[in-house]
C-alpha cells in the first residue's frame, strides 16, 4: 500500500542515514525500508568510505527500489569529513528533487551531516545501543540526546531498549524484531545441502550473523574442546574483531557471509541453532532478530541468557537458555535428544503466529502518516503540531 499518502495526494519521500551497510546483512532496516519503498521513494544513506577518487555521491538501487546512496571521500583529503558530506547530501537533495521528505536515523552520528535537514516527520528507529559498542565515538550520548530533542516518534528494536527509552522522549513505541515465516520456514523441508556445508560431519550446531564484540568466543572455543564430535558452524562477516580471535580448532567451521536468501537451505542442515552471545554492555540491549528465524526454520535453539531471549523465548519454552560451556553443551544435547518434536513445532507456530515484518512496518507506517498529516495541517495553519502520546506495539 502507499505509506506516505498525503493530504494533497503526493508521496512523501524518505531519506535514512544508517551505520550499517545494506550488503552487510539483511536485518531490520532492509526488511522495513524495503517495504516503505514500495509506497515511496526511499534513500538508503551509508556511512562514507574513503578511496583514491574525488568526493562523489554513488547512488544503486536495491530491494523494491531502495536508492543505496554511498559517499565517497578522497583518502587522506583533510577537511571535516562531516562538513563534506553535508555537501554530497545536498547534492543529493538537489539532483533527486528531494522536497518535504521523512528523516530515519538509525545512528546519531548522522547529525553531523544532517542536522540542517528539516523533514515532515524525524524517525529514530533505535536498534541498539550503539554508545556501548566497541570503538563508539565518544559523542555518541550527546548526539543521541539531540536526535531525541528532534525525533518526533522512536521506535524501540526490543523490550529493554524500550525501557532504556521510554522516560527520555514523549513518543517512544516498541516494535520488537519480526520474521519471515514462510521464507524461513522453507527450512522444515529437505534441501540439499550448499557444497561447503555438505562436508561437514553431523551433528551441526549453527549460527548466522555478525562475528563481532558480541560473540562468545571463550564460550564457543569451550564448548568447541568439549564436544569434538560435533561440528560448529559459524556464518557471517567478521567485524570489529581480528579473525584470530576466532576459535580456530577442526570442529569450528567459518564459510563467510552468505545471502539472506539461501540462509534456509544452510539451516536445513542444521540440527540446533544457537545464540552464543557473550554478557557484556554491547549485548545488554540486543534483541536478536534471528531467534525467531531459528524458530519458524523449526530449529531447536540454545541461547546465553540475553534478556530479551530470555524474554520472552526462554520463559515460553521455546529456548533453552544456558550460562556457561558445559551448561551450553547440556543444552545443546537435551536439544539433540527431542523426541517432542512435533509439540514443539506447534507450540513455536502458536507462539509466532500474528508475527510478521508486514504487521511491524504497517504499525509504523500509521504512526508516522499521523505525525505527517498532522505537520502539513499544521503548517497550513501556521501553528505547531502536538506531540504523540508513547505506545507499545
């Protein structure tokens, strides 16, 4: 359906400024902007990367039309980089004929080259914590509290950054990580297995993701030495951490990034999914999209106790949750012994039914069309709008 229908019949445009690079993994942002582009133009803008050319805007397409707009800064060219790309951005409004436009942040660092930008309606889709990841810029929390001074709405990726937002702005929604059932639980049925996996010895105990500060990795290297038999395998980019702070012993297993869409065909042949997160501040607000992608593939799941798997996955029986290597072996075992494996199904089906990207980004969308109709109104009036009420969703 258009999302940003507006009183006078023309769409509004959407221009979000991310940390995250759309080819790095389809998470969040892809699954909701993807949507968004289907009923408006929608500007993906990266982080700058730095190379021998002169400053440059690059502009792809991508899912459903997103325009993947990337800056591109001359090394070792001196200057403020944000004051650089502050001009492409403009370019960029310039040659697009971007006009009364939605501003989505995922990152306040973006103020740097955005904060002259005035939109129908500021977004800040918080989907983590970014000032406790490593490397943070130092004026993270500063940033932050100035993107919560502009934001008119925030939306919370999961429950404890709900709570960690809610008392901070006057508009603060939840809309916890969704799912693809139908694309992962292609996973349920007999594929063949991708030719790197196909080597590898069963049973196979699985992750996707980022390899990064947040993985596990005594507890992986762990569990690993205790159980040599079974095969660990670890898809995903490493970011942030050297590769050889990976465990590398025969049983771990690293075959690299893989597509969203052949991740079934890898959980296929999988027999117990996993969630080996280490317990540290840039775990303490993550809410892993991927959990219920385990489930709906009709994986059996071990995770370290992340609060939001504890909540609500692991207090419905649907994740075994487990605090040290032996206590993750353990698990893991218990999940490689299910003989209910039928029940478990149907409990993880009742659990997800309803649950779907479709739903979370209509539930955005309404919230935003209120706050866009109502800044047109307002502006046609010559008053200010009100602010939205908090809500969970």
């Amino acid at each position: 359906m258009p999302i940003y229908e507006s009183p006078a019949g023309k769409d509004t445009d959407v221009v979000c400024f991310s940390h995250l690079r759309w080819d790095l993994v389809f998470q969040r942002p892809q699954h909701l902007l993807s949507r968004c582009a289907a009923g408006a133009r929608v500007f993906y803008v990266e982080e700058p990367v730095w190379d021998d050319g002169p400053a440059r805007l690059r502009v792809d397409t991508r899912e459903r039309g997103v325009r993947l707009v990337t800056p591109h800064l001359p090394r070792g060219g001196g200057g403020d980089p944000d004051e650089a790309v502050r001009a492409l951005i403009d370019r960029l409004f310039r040659e697009q004929e971007i006009g009364a436009c939605v501003l989505w942040y995922y990152t306040p660092m973006a103020l740097g080259y955005s904060d002259h930008l005035e939109g129908l309606a500021t977004v800040y889709d918080c989907m983590d914590e970014l000032s406790a990841f490593r490397g943070a810029p130092a004026e993270m929390l500063e940033r932050e509290a100035e993107l919560l001074r502009r934001a008119d709405l925030v939306f919370a990726g999961g429950p404890s950054l709900y709570e960690a937002k809610r008392g901070r702005h006057p508009s603060v929604h939840l809309f916890p990580s969704s799912i693809d059932a139908a694309h992962f639980g292609q996973a349920r049925e007999a594929h063949p297995d991708p030719s790197e996996q196909a080597e590898i010895a069963r049973p196979r105990i699985g992750f996707y993701g980022v390899l990064d500060e947040r993985l596990d990795t005594e507890l992986l290297r762990e569990a690993a030495l205790l159980r040599p038999d079974w095969q660990w395998v670890m898809i995903g980019p490493v970011v942030k951490i050297a590769p050889g702070d990976l465990p590398r012993l025969p049983n771990v297993h690293y075959p690299g990034a893989r597509s969203y869409q052949d991740l079934p065909r890898y959980l296929a042949g999988w027999d117990v999914a996993v969630l080996p997160f280490a317990r540290n501040e840039s775990t303490r607000f993550i809410s892993p999209t991927k959990t219920p992608e385990y489930l709906a593939a009709g994986k059996p799941v071990v995770s370290t106790p992340i609060r939001d798997v504890v909540h609500p996955y692991g207090e419905a029986g649907l994740v075994a949750i487990a605090g040290t290597a032996r206590e993750f072996v353990a698990a893991v075992e218990a999940a490689l012994g299910d003989e209910a494996h039928a029940e478990r199904l149907a409990r993880v089906d009742r659990f997800l039914d309803g649950m779907s990207w479709d739903r979370t980004w209509a539930g955005m969308a309404e919230l935003m069309e209120g706050v866009v109709a109502e800044r047109r109104t307002a502006k046609e009036k010559g008053s200010r709008p009100r602010a939205l009420r908090a809500a969970a969703y």
